[in-house]
C-alpha cells in the first residue's frame, strides 16, 4: 500500500527552540492516519497535518474502551544520525494488542514505512540535545457508531508525534513510590499484559491518592494475595539485591516491557546474575531494612530508567540506598541510553538507522 502524503504549510513547519518540552504537550505538525473496515481491511494510509478527529458520538470507544497503543522513540544520534529503539519488538507488542482487544492486527512492514515515514517527514522536530528525543504514540480505536456492546467493524490507526526532554521533572533522582494495597492494576485473565486504554483509567485513582500524599507513582501488587510486586506506574520494576538483579517474572498482569527486556540482556552480557521470580513485598521490605536490597529502579520507553530512592508501605517510608541513585540504576542507564543515542556498540542490533 502507497502512502499519500499531504504536507501542513510551511508556517506549521518551523519549530520553536525545543528547549522546555513537558511530556507530551507539544505534538509535530503531521500525524498518519489509516482506515479500517469490514469490506476494504486497513485501507487508504496517509499521512496529513496534524489535527483534531471527528467521531461518531457512539464510536465504541468511546463508551467500551477498544483501543490499543504504544510508546517508542526517535534520536538524534551523536554522528547526527536518527535511530529507532527496538522498533519491530514495539510493532510486534502493537499486534499482541489489538489482537487481545480484538481489533484486526496490521502489517508490520507497512506500520514500519508510516513511523519512518512520519519521523522523516517532521525530523527536525527531534530535539538535539541528550535525553531528549522524538516520542512517538500509534494507537489503534474502535470508531464503528453503535451503543451495542461488540466487536467494531470499522477502526482508525493513528501515529502521532511528541518532542520530549528527560521524563521526570526532578531530573535523574530518585522518586518516592506508593504501596497500594487497597487497589489493583490488573488481574490473571485480564488485561494487564497489554497497552490498553481501560488499564490506565483504572489506574488514576491510586495515582491520584499517591501524588496526593507527595509520592510520584503507585507500586502494584498482585490481585489475588496482593502480596507480589507487579509494576509501578507505567514502567516495570527491578531490585539489585546482593549478588542478584531481579524483576517480577511475567504473570499476565505484567506489561512486557521492551525496556525491561533490554536491562534483562544487557544485564547476562554485563555478568549480572539475573532473575525473573515471584517478589514478596515484605521481601523488599526486609532487603531494605537488612540493608540486603542495594539498588531499586523502574524501566519504560518514557524515562528509560528511573531510580526509586522511597517505598511507603503500609504506613511507613523506607529509605532505598540514602535515597540516592545507585551505580547499578547509573549503569544501566547509560548503557541503554549510550545505544540509544549512537554511541555505544548496539550488541543486539536493537537499533534501526532512519537515513
Ligand atoms: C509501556 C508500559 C511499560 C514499559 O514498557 P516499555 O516497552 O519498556 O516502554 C511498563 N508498564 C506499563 C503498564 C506500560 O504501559
């Protein structure tokens, strides 16, 4: 299938200094856009200036939530080359998506043409300076008018762009993280594995509660003895203790992260003793106090990694390594990032050259 290609004029074109970027505020001047219904399949790919979408009042989105997305980067790298970060691995986890949501999966080559397409098209919209890079958001929902809870028969897929600077406000210190005990992410035989749109909306109101009390994000447990550590906020997490880096092993109600994957390889190549296992939060909670549990971090697309200096549990806030970031949390970081950006060797050909 060709692209169509219509370009926004010129003054939409012109970036501003791309210096203060809040997170997903500021979008580039085209997006791709892409049909879907019953008789032509996905149909008429194009890519346009970036606006505002009409919809049918009954879209089934609106009111049952079918929707799928993902979250993958573009850099600037430091030979002035544009990579993409795991780019297929992102494409592939689109498609496990919309197939658990039911919604018809696409053509990887054809999504992969319309994300390099896009970025090209609105390239000098990719902020230059380390840290920063092009966020890019494909999303599939159901548009198909009808109050009857179904399947849709008709879709849009979109890819819109976002430039963004380094994900947290407080730059690369450790974040305070909330336990919740009273409230759940996801459940076995739920949708908790996949990016969907109702995860996150029944995710606002423990996040809420949590910034509310001064902490950045929620720390999930499991549904059923709300015991094991699932994730925290949107990103997954990680636990140096002595001797062993670990993570909670995927259940079904943990999002496979593309970035945990990566700190998993690089951890076996960089002789980490490695695992993927059941945590206990009273574990952590011991490993803390023991002084066992070195180092604690969050993984995702958004802020790569981010160091977790407090847990708050059951009334109580323990203290992670003085709060401050650890080597380990440092390491990894500037591994990932150094690939991210070009100048470390890309040991699992994670990275895909744009030009
Ligand atoms: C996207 C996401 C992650 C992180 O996945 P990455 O592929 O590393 O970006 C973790 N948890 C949730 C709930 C997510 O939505």
């Amino acid at each position: 299938m060709e692209i169509e290609i219509n370009l926004a004029p010129e003054e939409f074109k012109r970036t501003s200094e791309l210096k203060f970027l809040p997170f997903g505020k500021i979008f580039t001047p085209h997006m791709f856009i892409m049909k879907y219904d019953e008789d032509k399949g996905w149909h008429s790919p194009k890519i346009c200036p970036f606006s505002n979408i009409e919809l049918h009042p009954a879209a089934i989105v609106l009111h049952y939530a079918q929707t799928v997305f993902e979250g993958l980067k573009a850099y600037w790298g430091v030979d002035g080359k544009i990579r993409l970060f795991r780019v297929w691995d992102h494409i592939n986890r689109l498609n496990c998506s919309a197939e658990r949501m039911c919604i018809p999966t696409l053509e990887p080559k054809l999504v992969f043409e319309a994300i390099k397409t896009l970025v090209l098209i609105d390239k000098n919209w990719i902020p230059r300076e380390k840290g920063s890079a092009l966020y890019i958001r494909p999303f599939i929902f159901a548009t198909e008018g009808t109050l009857g809870l179904k399947v849709s028969r008709e879709y849009l897929f979109v890819i819109i762009a976002s430039p963004v600077g380094a994900y947290y406000k407080e730059g690369f210190n450790p974040i305070k993280i909330y336990v919740t005990e009273q409230y759940i992410r996801a459940c076995p035989g739920g949708t908790g594995e996949v990016k969907t749109g109702g995860n996150y909306a029944a995710s606002l109101k423990a996040q809420e509660i949590a910034q509310n009390k001064g902490y950045t994000q929620v720390l999930w447990l499991d549904a059923i003895e709300r015991r094991y550590v699932e994730e925290v906020g949107s990103m997954n997490i990680f636990f140096y203790f002595e001797n062993e880096l670990t993570t909670p092993m995927l259940s079904g109600s943990i999002l496979p992260g593309i970035t945990r994957d990566s700190v998993l390889k690089l951890a076996s190549v960089l002789g980490f003793s490695v695992t993927e296992r059941k945590i206990a939060i009273e574990e952590v909670i011991e490993g803390i106090e023991k002084g066992t549990l070195k180092e604690c971090f969050g993984t995702g697309t958004a802020a790569v990694i981010t160091p977790v200096g407090k847990i708050f549990y059951r009334n109580k806030d323990y203290t992670i390594n003085r709060g401050e970031t650890g080597e380990v949390t440092k390491l990894f970081f500037e591994r990932i990032t150094g690939i991210q950006y070009g100048e470390t060797e890309d040991l699992f050909n994670w990275t895909t050259l744009l030009e």
